[in-house]
C-alpha cells in the first residue's frame, strides 16, 4: 500500500501546530525567569495554571461532546452543533473570565498580597477568555479536517504574542499582568472571527441556508450536555495529575528537588508532543468512523498507534540510558544526575500517550464518556492515596514513580470498559 502523502501532510502540519504551541510556551518561561523576579514569576506562574484549569473545563464540556456529536449529525443537525458549539463557547469563555476576576478580587481583598494588583486579576480574566475561545476554535478546525487552519492561526497568535512581549522587554514593562494581557488578546484577535462566523469554515457542500428545528436544538444542547457532564471529572483529574505536582514536590521535598523534577520532564516532550498531535487529528475521525460502525478501522488505526507509541517511548528510554550523558550536554553540570528522573518521565509520558489513544476510542458516544468518568472517580482517589505514600518517601522521583503508576491504572481501567462496550454495543469489534 502506497503512503497517502495527504494524510502524511495533516499529521506533520499537527505536530508542528503543537510543537509550535509548546515552544512558544517554553520560550516565554525562559523569558520570564531571565526578566522577573521570583515572586512575580510565580504569580504568573499561579495565574496561567488557572486558565489552564478553565480551558480544561470547555473543552470537556465543549470540545469534546462536539467533537462525538459533530461527525454523527447531517445537513441542518451538523449546522446546528457547529452553531451551538460556537456560541456557547463565547458565553462559557465570558462568563467563566467573569467568574475568576471576581474570585481574584476577593482573595487580594482577603490576603492584602500586594502582587495581587488588580492589573494582575484584569490579566488573568482576559488571559482566561482569549485562551478559551482559541482552544476550542482549534478543536472547531480539527473537526474540520483542517489542521492547516489550526497552525495558521496558531502562528499568528506567536507572532502577536512574541512581539508583544518584545516591546514590553524594550519598553521594561514586562509583567505578569502585561504578559497574561497579551496572551488572551493575542488568543481573541486569533479565534473571535471564527467563533462570530463558523460557517464560513464549513465544507462547501454544507447547508447553510436552512435552520434546525428550535426542538432539534433543544435535543441537541441535551446531547451536549449529556456528554460534557461525564468529561469534566476527567478533565479536573487530569490537570490534578498534570499541574499539581511542582506543588506537592515543593512542600514535601525542596524547591532544588522541584527544578530537578520539571527539568527532567524537558526530555520526554517530544512524545508528549506526538501524543497530543495524535489526539488532535484522531478523536475526530475515531468518532466519525464509529457513526459508520467501521469498527475494523478503529482497531487497525489503535493497534498501530499503540505500537508506535510504544516504539517512541522505548527508543527514547534507550537513547538516555545509554547516552547518559546527553544530559549533562543539554542541561549543564548541575543538571548531571537525572537520569532516573528522565527514564520515569519518559515511561510516564509514553504510557500517557497510549492512554490518551485507548480514552479516545471511548469518547465515540455519551456511555464512554460515562464509562471516562467512573474511571476518573477511581483515578482521583487513587491519586490522593499514591501522592500521599510518595510524599512521605526520602526520594523525589517516587512523585514521578507515583505518576507512572497512575497511567497504568487509568490504562487498565479503560482497557476494560472498552472491552465492556466492545461486548455491549459492538460487536463487530470483536
């Protein structure tokens, strides 16, 4: 079979898209630490995490009950999610930035912090609706097939951004208020025009003359919800797993035993980078393929995932345990003794990546995500058991060891209410 090079194309423009993201990402923290002093840095630090936690929740009540319904609906249907998903994505995006500057303001009020400037909650609430709204405007052109879209956007918004924060480094206005400013008006000027206008992404063959039924709506928004309800608890799991860990290294361990743990996360980036690309191109397509019931296509499309998932993450632990002194060369001297830390990250990481592949086949219909938020419900209560026996232990890498363990969990978990629905509702799976 010859390589479909179209194919080939889509998934190399998504893992630049999201390398992309992660540079810039990366390239402003080193900005910051160069140009901010510690307690500035870390209110920024503190305040991005919270938008982190609010993109997380539309998505899950947002992006990924669309992205089940979006392939499953025709004509008319199809228009009305596109629209139901747009506009609640403003009204969410706006309400929940009103929501956090309100919280902002009576915790400064309470603490009397004077970094807790109300120029910082002003950063925050607009850093929280830009980010929203290109977030999910990124899912809307992933559903479309069109990640070239996605990465032209995502260029622009790091042109706006970098140069924004340039003519602050100029000007020596940089802070963590100006620059959470820049990166929800850098995300808005972005993604606005598309959520004012989404049909004008639209296939051509699409209807968009003709309106759904307002009880067809209704149904809709039920569908929506009946979807998104179950993924939020996923959703808040996953940023406790992710975001919370520099936190609890730094209470039970020591801020040295924090930078050591973050540093040696850098390395395995490339596999984290693959995975989210996979996932922004495939859960799309995984739904689309499971209206059709070609259930043989998802299983070939899994098992070959899985397999290089798997390949990646074992040619990765065997270049850094051989070479191990590729860590020295990348970090510097004092960076020298983690290779441990960097062989746990990259078993997390690959591990987080096969999850992601398995969790994708689940969010196909509303009993998956059901079936997601049980198993969010085991993965959360584990998390809080594990975390706690890894804090009291002498070792800061029994944090990571905590995390891989977790991955496993939530692998085998999934793996077995996905043979559950195999037998329930599909039994061509098997």
């Amino acid at each position: 079979m010859g390589l479909n090079w179209r194919k080939a194309a889509k998934v190399g423009v998504s893992i630049f898209d999201q390398a992309w993201l992660s540079g810039i990402s990366l390239l402003i923290s080193l900005i910051f630490v160069r140009e901010l002093e510690k307690d500035e840095f870390g209110l920024y630090i503190l305040l991005f995490n919270s938008s982190l936690f609010f993109q997380g929740i539309g998505g899950a009540l947002l992006s990924a009950p669309y992205t089940t319904l979006y392939p499953r609906k025709q004509g008319p249907t199809r228009r009305a999610v596109a629209d139901i998903y747009t506009r609640s994505t403003l009204v969410f995006a706006l309400g929940v930035a009103l929501l956090a500057f309100g919280g902002y303001l009576v915790y400064a009020a309470a603490t009397g912090d004077a970094l807790l400037t109300l120029a910082a909650g002003a950063g925050l609430g607009i850093c929280i609706l830009g980010s929203v709204s290109k977030d999910n405007t990124r899912v809307f052109h992933y559903s479309q097939n069109n990640p070239t879209a996605a990465l032209r956007d995502n260029i622009t918004y790091g042109c706006l951004l970098m140069g924004s924060i340039f003519a602050m480094i100029k000007t020596q206005m940089v802070s963590a208020a100006a620059v959470l400013m820049a990166i929800g008006l850098s995300s808005a000027a972005v993604s606005m025009p598309h959520l004012f206008r989404p049909h004008a992404r639209l296939p051509p063959d699409e209807p968009n003359h003709v309106a759904a039924p307002a009880s067809s709506t209704r149904q809709l928004l039920g569908e929506f919800w009946s979807c998104g309800r179950w993924a939020v608890l996923g959703s808040f799991v996953t940023f406790l797993t992710s975001n919370t860990y520099p936190y609890l290294a730094a209470v039970s361990f020591s801020k040295s035993d924090v930078a050591d743990i973050s540093v040696a996360r850098i390395l395995s980036m490339p596999i984290a980078l693959l995975g989210a690309a996979w996932f922004n191109l495939m859960r799309s397509r995984l739904s689309q393929w499971a209206a059709e019931e070609r259930y043989e296509k998802i299983e070939s499309t899994i098992r070959m995932s899985v397999a290089v998932a798997l390949a990646l993450t074992v040619l990765e632990g065997g270049v850094l345990y051989f070479f191990g002194d590729l860590i020295r060369v990348v970090f510097g001297e004092k960076y020298a003794n983690l290779q441990t830390l960097t062989l746990l990250w990259t078993a997390q990481t690959g591990l987080a990546f096969i999850r992601g592949i398995y969790a994708a086949t689940l969010m196909s219909n509303d009993v998956g995500y059901r079936d997601l938020s049980q198993i969010g419900i085991i993965t959360l209560a584990a998390t809080v058991i594990v975390m706690l026996v890894a804090s009291t232990t002498p070792y800061a890498a029994s944090i990571v060891l905590a995390l891989t363990f977790l991955e496993l969990l939530q692998i085998a978990l999934i793996l077995r209410r996905r043979h559950h629905m195999q037998v329930r509702r599909c039994p061509a799976f098997n």
